[in-house]
C-alpha cells in the first residue's frame, strides 16, 4: 500500500523544539521529492519546505528559515522536520507530501497536528 | 514570490449542476521548459488534500473525469461538468513553476445549496 505516515506532533511550549517523521511505504521513496505543507485551524494550506530525492537540496519558506531543518534516511524510508524556537504561529497540522510534476503520482500523509502553547 | 488569487471563496452548488473556479497568478506560469506547472487540489472534510490536476489540464489517477482544467499564462480554471456530493470540499490551486516558495490559492469552499 503506497502511503506516508507522519508522527510526533504534540503540544510545545514556546521556544522549544519537536521532531516530526513521516515513514514511506509502498513505492520508491528515493525517487521523490518529498514536501512538507501544513494547515492551521481553519486556514489554507502553507507550504514550508521540500528536500530532493537525495537530500542534496533544501528549501525554506521564509517563515521558517533558520529555525525548521528537513532532512530524509532514504535507507529508512523516512522524512524529518527538525522544529526549533517554535511559536505560537507555527501551530497547525504538518502533512508531508510527495509527487511528480510530470507524471499522476501524487501522495499525502494524513497530517500530523502541532500546537505551541504555553 | 507568486500570488496566487482564487475566486469565489465560496460556491453554492446544486448538484448535477456545473461549477467553475477562477485561479489568478501574479506572473506568467509558463516555465523555461515551456511546461506550465498548475496544480489543482481537493480537500474533503476532515481529510488531506488530494491533488486532481497537474500541469494545468492533467488529471490525476483515479480523478473522476467530471473534473478538467484549463488556462494559461496567469488564468486558470477548475470545472466540474455534473457536481455530486462528494465533490463538497475546499479547492486549491497552486502553482510550482517559480519556486521556492510553492505557493497556493486562498481556497474556495464548495457546498451543496
């Protein structure tokens, strides 16, 4: 079955850091870049950072440059997103996502929620 | 970075009836490769996004084919030609030509009348 599945959100203070995972199953997780996007309450989606297929680049959005770093263990079939000096306005559901620009494959795990509150 | 500008941001529909959504972009989407890089996704209640169309007019796997996409340069439109039930979601365009950021649409909110 061709899926992602994030884990590690949960509740944080401000100023402190959480990892999230997102574990590939089911197809070439190696071949893809792999984006995170994520969502707050009742708000649209925001992308924050993608990594390539083998982790040789990496890009930010400027909300989070600096502070978030994403990494991949293509060995493991998994995704990271380091969160450090987390705010309040970084809470939301963080889903990772990968797919191809040129072809119908297309993938999303099913979120994974994060709330910065003291 | 892009802007991307959907309208409406609601869209009261009966069903069986068409819908349409408008998807504006700040600049031509038209990349070096002369592909245009689109991208119109679906979020149902309570689910994670799906994406239905890339490059503009392509839909993905199993998109039912009542979805189609269409536009160039800065215009771009999702239609759907018979609108059902499951078809009540928030709808998002986003473009991936200029990048980085990825940027997406605001989000139209589709309802049933």
């Amino acid at each position: 079955q061709v899926q992602l599945v994030e884990s590690g959100g949960g509740v944080v203070q401000p100023g402190r850091s959480l990892r999230l995972s997102c574990a590939a199953s089911g197809f070439s997780f190696s071949s893809y870049g792999i984006h995170w996007v994520r969502q707050a309450p009742g708000k649209g989606l925001e992308w924050v950072t993608v990594i390539t297929h083998d982790g040789s680049k990496k890009y930010y959005a400027d909300s989070v440059k600096g502070r978030f770093t994403i990494s991949r263990d293509n060995s493991k079939n998994t995704l990271y997103l380091q969160m450090n000096s987390l705010r309040a306005e970084d809470t939301a559901v963080y889903y990772c996502w990968g797919s191809s620009s040129e072809s119908p494959f297309d993938i999303w795990g099913q979120g994974t929620m994060v709330t910065v509150s003291s | 970075d892009v802007v991307m500008t959907q309208s409406p941001l609601s869209l009261p529909v009966t069903l069986g009836q068409p819908a349409s959504i408008s998807c504006r972009s700040s600049q031509s989407l038209v990349y070096s490769d002369g592909n245009t890089y689109l991208n119109w996704f679906q979020q149902r209640p309570g689910q994670s996004p799906r994406r239905l169309i890339y490059k503009v007019s392509n839909r993905d796997s199993g998109v039912p084919d009542r979805f189609s996409g269409s536009g160039s340069g800065t215009d771009f439109t999702l239609r759907i030609s018979r609108v059902e039930a499951e078809d009540v979601g928030v709808y998002y365009c986003m473009q991936a030509t200029h990048w980085p950021p990825w940027t997406f649409g605001q989000g139209t909110k589709v309802e049933i009348k």
